[in-house]
C-alpha cells in the first residue's frame, strides 16, 4: 500500500492544501488579491510564509486555484440544468438556485470573482475569467430570451436588463451570506425568486 505524503502538522498533504486554499480565499476576498501577500496569509493559517511554497510556487496559483475549481464547479452545476430540457421559468429557477449553492459553497471565491475577476481577465493565466463571463451571459440571456419567446415571461420584457438585474441580484449575496445561517441556499433562492418573478406587492 503507498504512503500518503504528510505535511508536518500529520495531514494528509491534500488535505492541508485544501485547508491552505480556503484560507487563503478568505484574505483575498477581505483584503483584495493585490493588497495580500504570502505572509499574510501564512499568518492566517498560522505557519511561517515559506512553508507556503511546500504547496504553492506563489500567491498567484493559489487564486488561480480557488477561481478555476470554483468555476468547475459552478459550470458543472448549471451545464446539467440547461441540459435538462426545463422550460425557460423552471431553467430560470434552477440557476438561481444553483447559484446559491455555489455561494454557500464558495462565498469567499464568488466575492473574489465579483471584485477581481475584471482585473485578471487581462492576464493569460487567467483568461478563462473572460470565457465564462460570455458563457454566463449567454446561458442567462438565453434564458430569459426564450422565455420571452415562449410567452413564460412578459413580451415587453427588456431582457438583458433584466440579465443584468438578476445577476447582480443574485451575485452581491456573497457580500453577506454566511454558510451555516438561518435559511438554506435554497429557502433564499425560493425567496428571491418570489420577488423577482412575482413581485413584493400585494395583488389585488
């Protein structure tokens, strides 16, 4: 049987990794990717900052790692919603829904995403930021476009302000949710959703 590689805290080296990762998102996304260094994030996890480097060559490939498995994760999840053949509204629920989740998840990754992802789409090693923000937009234009289509939502509908608005709707929670709270990812997606398609007012 192999040995597992061990960090000198006794875990396994993935585990530590993983636990060093999760750390770090947190800096990032409470200081800002360029204003962090590796001692401040070593001081974090409370280890000495070249211990950093046993799993990581730089603070770079640490956010690179935090955004590109955050985003796997999330195109995993709404890939397999847009291939379930859901109509436009159902299609609508499950990527908000989805997208709660993925807060719950990753919150520290979104806020990061949501602050830093503009700057870095810029550089070649993260170029993929830029790409999965036209595959975002595309698969919710799409959406409310064929709802539009298919008489699921109002015809005057201007649908990419209404992109726009729910994206953001959506997205800004990362700056308050906190994983553990009161309500499910779920209970908060079925509340947004009661908002955004059918109002606060009351009907009369």
């Amino acid at each position: 049987m192999p040995i597992s590689k061990k960090t000198t805290t006794g875990k396994p080296a993935p585990a530590r990794r993983g636990e060093l990762l999760a750390t770090a998102a947190e800096v990032f996304a409470e200081q800002g990717y360029s204003a962090t260094t590796v001692r401040r994030i070593a001081d974090a996890a409370g280890i000495l900052a070249g211990s950093l480097y046993y799993h990581f060559d730089s603070k770079e490939s640490m956010l690179d790692e935090i955004l590109s498995s955050f985003l796997d994760e999330l195109w995993a999840g709404y890939d397999a919603v847009l291939a379930a053949g859901l109509g436009p509204r159902e299609t609508l629920e499950a990527l908000v829904t989805e997208s709660f989740r993925e807060i719950d998840r990753h919150r520290a990754a979104v806020a990061i995403y949501q602050r830093e992802a503009r700057d870095l789409a810029g550089r070649p090693r993260f170029g993929y930021l830029a790409e999965s923000r036209r595959k975002f937009e595309k698969a919710w234009l799409g959406t409310l476009e064929r709802g539009v289509a298919e008489r699921a939502f109002r015809a005057d509908l201007d649908v990419r302000l209404a992109y726009r608005f729910v994206r953001d709707t959506v997205w800004v929670a990362a700056s308050w949710y906190r994983p553990g709270g009161t309500h499910s990812p779920e209970e908060i997606a079925r509340q947004y959703l009661s908002m955004v398609l059918d109002g606060i007012a009351v009907r009369t």
